[in-house]
C-alpha cells in the first residue's frame, strides 16, 4: 500500500471514529437509560391467555386500562409470544393486589329471575363513592349506547312486582358471583323504570373494594381467563446495591486492566485504554440507541464485555510484535498487527455473538437482556479495536518522536515468554487427554454426589429472598418455618441474607412465609425480592436451555468446520462440552443455585472456550500453511506456545473484572462471576489439554491429504 493511500485510509478511519464518539457523546449527555425492575424495584407479572393470538391482543388492550386506572408511573405491558402479556409495574412492592385485579376476567352481567337482561359491554363508566344514605360506599355506574333503554325496560319491568318478592331485584353478577341484589326503589313507575341512563350498585363494600370493583367494570371484561404464570418483585434498594456494585466493579475492572495493559505494552498499552474507555461510551450509547432495557445480568454483561474487548488489543499488539521482530519499523509494524490479527478477531467474534444470539432467542426476561448486551458489547469492541485503537496507535507509533525510541512503544520485543519458551508439549498426546478425562470426571461426579440445585425458573414454585440488619441463623429460620407447616420450604443463607426456595404457593402463603421469617430474625428481615415460576413457564425454560446448549454446540461446530477444518472444529467442541461438564460439576460440589443467570454465564463461558480455542487454531492453521512437511505435534505445539502471552494477557484482563464482581456484587452477581471465573480457568485449560490433543489424535486417525504444489509448464525456477 502506498503511503498516500495508508494516510488517506487512516484520515477515513480517524473521521469515522470522531463521528461515533460524537453521537455516542450526545446520547450519553440526552438520554435516560431504561431500567429493568430488577434494578429500579417494582413487580413484573407474566400472564398467560387462554386462547389464540387474537384473543391475546384483546386481553392486551383490557389489561393496559387496568394498569392505566392503577396509577402505576411508566408501566410496561407488551406481548411475548403467541399469548402471553408481560406486565411491569415499577414501584409496585404488593403484587397480591396486582395480580388480583389484572388476573379478574370481570364478566359483568345483570340478572333478573336468574335470567341474565345485560352485558357489561353497556358500561361507560364505574366510579367508588361514599354511600350517601348510610356507611361503606358505594359505585356509580354509568351507561352507553342502548343500554341505558334496556335497564330503563328491566327496571319498569321489576317495578311492577311486590315489594319484597324475587321478581323485583335486580342483580350484579361478577365472574359468576352475585356482588349486589337490590330491589328497585320504591319511587320506580311501574312500566316506565329508571331514565337517565345510571344507576348505582349497593352493598356495603370498603374503599378498598369498591375502587377495585369500579376498576374492573370500567376497564371492560377480559375476553378469555388469563392464568399467571411468572412473578417478580424487587426491593429499590436492592436494585440500587446492584447499580453501585456493577459501577464500581466495572471502575476498578478498567482501572486494573489500564494497569496491566500499560505495563505489558507501554505506550501501545496507554493507547489501548484511551480505545477502551472510548469502547465503553460507545457501548453503553449503543444500549441507549436500542432502548435496550438495562437488567442485573445486563449490567453483568456489559462489565464483563469491557473485559473481553481487551482480547482484540491483545491479539494486535503480539501480531505488531511479531511483525517488528521480522523488520523494525513501529508503524508498519504496527498496521501489520491489525491486518493479521483480523482474522482471528472476526472468528472470535462471530463464536460469541452465536452465544449472545442464542440468549436472545431461547431465554427470556433479564437472561435476556444480558444476550442484548453482549451483542452490543461485541460490535463495540470490534469498532474500538479495529477503528477507534487502530487510528490512536498508528498515528502515533508513526510520529518521529516515537519512531525514534522503539523501546517506549511497548513492541519493540516478543516478550520474555515468547523469547524463552521453546518446548514440545504434545509429542504424547494421550496422556493430556487422560488428564483431562479425569478432572472432567471429578467434577462431573458432583451431579450424581451432591446433585445440581435447580433455580424455580427450572422447577417451578417460589424464590424468597430476605435481607436483615445483622447474620442470619438459617437453622433457627428453618425451625420457624416447619413450626408453621412449611417444613419443605429449602432454606440457605450468607451473611445477613437468607432465601427461601418452595413448590408453587400462592400469595397469601408466601405473606405468611415472610411474617414468619420477621420474626425469626433478630430485628426483623425486609424481603428483598419475590419471584414465582408456573409449571408450565418452568417445563418451556428446561426445554429451552437443552435446546439452547445443542443450537450452540452445533453452530459452533458447523462455522469452525467452514472456517477452518471439521477436525479442527470437532476438537474445539470436545473442549467446549469439557468446560460445560466441569462448570455444571463444579457448581454442584458447590451447592450454588443453577438458575437463569447461570445459563446466561453457561453460554457465555461457551463462546468464551471457543474464542480461546479459535486464537490457537488460527495461528495453527497459518503455521501449518508455511510449514507443511514439520511434524504436526511441533506445529501444534508451538502454535500453543506463540498464544501463550495473548491467553495470559487476555485472561488477567477477563479475571480483574470477573474479581472485582464476586467481591463487590452479592447473591446473583456473584454466582454469575462465580461461574464466568470457572469458566475463564477450564476454558484457557480446555485448550490447551483437551483441544489440541484431540485435534493430534483425529489427524492421526484421518489425516488430511498434503496440498501438492506443481509448478505451471514454462515457469522457470
């Protein structure tokens, strides 16, 4: 390339790069971030309609005057599949209530002689107001259309009877059960009935009742029952301990990671920092432009993705060093870097965004939105690595001063590792791949030992979670609850925090459940969080995650088969279902609750194995290209030497950020970087013992046939 082309390609890449800083900018500057109501508190229903999508979409619009007439701030009612509504209600800490009057199908009719007379389909209007004749209160009902003639007909009619007999009631009959059975007044002309076009319904209801009952008549009948099938409720100030966790831990993760990068890489180390926090404004104005909600794993998504996008600096950087050892000058070397390490970067990349993409698709609620995040954080890193660093580093490795002094650069050397490091690692690979059977075998012999301790999004039944002011003695809460005749409820507690795990129970049971656990505790415990799982929702999550887990392995395996070679691809799958055994093993030795969370960090340790897997195959398959008549055990073996320093440099970067979550975060957010820290271990290990010794054996069994080179007729040498 040209140098005028080089400098044309660098202005284009350095006005782009100021164009998506700029509008990242204003995003950031003018707009709010939406949160989930796991961070912002509040209660988010599931409910189920009885019926096909049309039915769903009728129910859609009732439900959204209900919540209308609730009052509840910047509610969320949307539909989600054929026919299911989401409800969030922010705020909303009760959700007995909630539910009880969203769920209501509210079929109002009027009767007289037990034969129904009029629909609530007639009613324009309910409202609760005190009784005016005597105690409680009372509702006004106002009517519509032909209503108003047709109770002006039934009136005259009852008008006409005794009183004191049957005929002369009217009667308001609610899902089946009468509500009010007044007799017309006295003062009603016979024939003639009630004019004006209301009436009023009696019974001497409380406040409480009448304004629920005026709720439901006014927001209309919905048209099919509809069943709950999920329920969530989150504390405020448990969302916001999540929001300053998150915070600081992605602070400190930064500020580590800039630490080590400087000091690995020195001036290109520096460059990359300005890059990366460059790459978390642009990502986190990417959640913005989408209107993607912000959740708890969410958040724990975009953390861990500033994490990961050091990995494409890393990958350039030991390219740039290669690249300067071969002929010293910084910025050839430099733009030598980026064009090697793309190749490896899109691969890596493309293998988590099938992750990210399958969390989109199979999960649902906050597992979700971590999928969202992921995506984005992804997209980010490439623009940070391949624009936004490419432009900072070559400018500047490029200016005199710099060039000049090639030791402040950062790549003026392999490294100590790549300089020293000279062994042959698989000229037995048997004996790797028998160490890895064992430890997969260990750990795997957790689930039939102590069992995998499934979440309710897996089971079905009720997630209690409490937090009290001092520890909590879980034998003494355990002792209460049985006392009360809960005596199956699982019980587990850290610190000041205890949480509860039930079948399916309803909300009376689990108020119930909470007094008993207030009082058990020293102080008193404040729930911090409610969530119920239906059967139904539970079998379609189980399903879900197997079919997610297959989807994955087999994607993986179809595109690395593409990319690189199908024996290359099956032993990146071998390494990657080992890493899935020793994480769900290892959680079981454990005792930790597998749950949705833990599904979201399952895929992700997935495409985190395969990037790994996929930096050492690409260097592997460009090592083999230039050495084809060396032994393949060497050629593997130094392909897994020459990655050593970006596996290491990568996976510092990964385990700050991983670190300063399981310190700072609790309950979730430290199971998620519980098991993204095991997963970070088995899979850099994975690699290393598994891959690559699997790919030397099914070379050995099937090897592939050599590429013969002829030269064309009438080339001389």
């Amino acid at each position: 390339m040209s140098r005028d082309n080089a400098r044309r390609g660098l202005l284009v890449r350095g006005l782009t790069a100021l164009g998506v800083l700029v509008a990242s900018a204003f995003l950031l500057l003018t707009t709010d971030p939406r949160l989930g109501l796991d961070l912002r508190g509040g209660t988010q229903i599931v409910l189920e309609a009885k019926g096909d999508s049309d039915a769903a979409d009728r129910s859609l619009e009732v439900l959204r005057r209900r919540v209308d007439a609730l009052g509840v701030a910047e509610p969320v009612i949307a539909r989600s599949g054929e026919n299911r509504i989401v409800v969030e209600l922010p705020g909303v800490q009760d959700p007995e209530e909630a539910v009880k009057v969203l769920g209501r199908t509210a079929q109002l009719v009027v009767q007289r002689d037990g034969q129904t007379v009029m629909t609530g389909e007639g009613i324009s209007d309910a409202q609760a107001v005190r009784n005016p004749q005597g105690a409680g209160f009372v509702v006004n009902i106002q009517f519509q259309g032909d209503a108003p003639a047709k109770w002006q007909k039934v009136t005259g009619e009852a008008a006409c009877e005794p009183s004191g007999t049957p005929g002369r009631q009217i009667a308001f009959v609610l899902d089946g059960k009468p509500i009010s059975s007044p007799e017309v007044s006295l003062d009603t002309p016979c024939g003639a009935g009630q004019a004006g076009g209301a009436t009023t319904i009696t019974g001497r209801f409380a406040a409480d009742e009448a304004k629920e009952l005026a709720l439901v008549i006014r927001s209309g009948a919905l048209p099919v029952p509809v069943e709950v099938i999920e329920q969530r409720t989150v504390g405020a100030t448990l969302g916001a301990d999540a929001i300053e966790a998150s915070a600081q831990a992605a602070i400190i993760g930064i500020a580590l990671t800039s630490v080590f990068l400087i000091f690995a890489y020195r001036l290109a180390g520096f460059l990359a920092v300005v890059a990366l926090v460059g790459y978390a404004g642009v990502a986190y104005a990417g959640l913005l432009a989408v209107g993607a909600t912000l959740t708890l794993p969410g958040l724990a998504g975009f953390v861990l993705a500033i994490g990961m996008a050091v990995d494409a600096n890393v990958l350039i950087f030991e390219r740039a060093r290669e690249e300067y050892a071969r002929k010293p000058n910084l910025r050839r070397a430099a733009e030598g870097g980026f064009r090697g390490a793309l190749s490896a970067i899109a691969d890596s990349n493309v293998t988590t965004l099938l992750a990210a993409g399958l969390l989109f698709w199979l999960a649902t609620g906050p597992v979700r939105g971590f999928g969202v995040t992921l995506t984005i954080g992804v997209l980010a890193s490439m623009f940070s690595a391949l624009v936004l660093s490419r432009v900072l580093v070559v400018w500047v490795l490029g200016t005199r001063f710099v060039s000049k002094r090639p030791r402040l650069s950062g790549l003026h050397t392999l490294g100590w590792v790549r300089q020293r490091l000279s062994i042959v690692l698989y000229r037995r690979p048997s004996r790797w791949l028998i160490s890895a059977g064992v430890l997969v075998l260990v750990a795997f012999a957790g689930l039939f030992v102590r069992g995998l301790n499934l979440g309710v999004e897996f089971t079905g039944g009720r997630m209690l979670d409490f937090t009290a002011g001092g520890p909590i003695d879980a034998g003494r809460v355990r002792g209460a609850l049985s006392d009360a005749g809960f005596s199956d409820v699982v019980v587990s507690s850290s610190g000041n925090e205890v949480s509860l795990r039930t079948g399916p129970i309803d909300d009376a049971q689990s108020s119930k459940i909470g007094q008993v656990v207030s009082s058990a505790v020293d102080g008193g415990a404040r729930q911090s969080s409610n969530e119920l799982i239906g059967p139904s929702l539970s079998s379609e999550l189980r399903r879900n995650a197997v079919i997610g887990l297959a989807i994955a392995v087999l994607a993986q395996l179809g595109y690395l088969a593409v990319r690189f070679d199908w024996r290359l691809g099956l032993a990146t799958v071998a390494a990657l279902l080992s890493d899935v055994l020793v994480l769900v093993g290892v959680f079981a030795w454990m005792g930790k609750t597998a749950d949705g969370v833990f599904l979201a960090a399952l895929l992700t340790v997935i495409g985190y194995s395969v990037n790994d897997s996929v930096v050492v195959f690409d260097r592997l398959r460009e090592l083999r290209g230039s050495r084809l008549k060396a032994p393949y055990p060497d050629v593997v073996s130094d392909a897994v030497v020459q990655t050593v320093p970006r596996t290491v440099n990568t996976g510092i970067g990964v385990l700050f950020v991983l670190a300063a979550l399981l310190v700072l975060g609790d309950g979730s957010l430290a199971d998620f970087a519980t098991a993204l820290l095991i997963g970070l271990i088995a899979g850099t290990a994975s690699t290393v013992v598994t891959a690559a010794p699997v790919a030397l054996w099914l070379e050995s069994r099937w090897p592939r046939r050599a590429v013969s080179k002829k030269r064309p007729a009438g080339v001389r040498a």
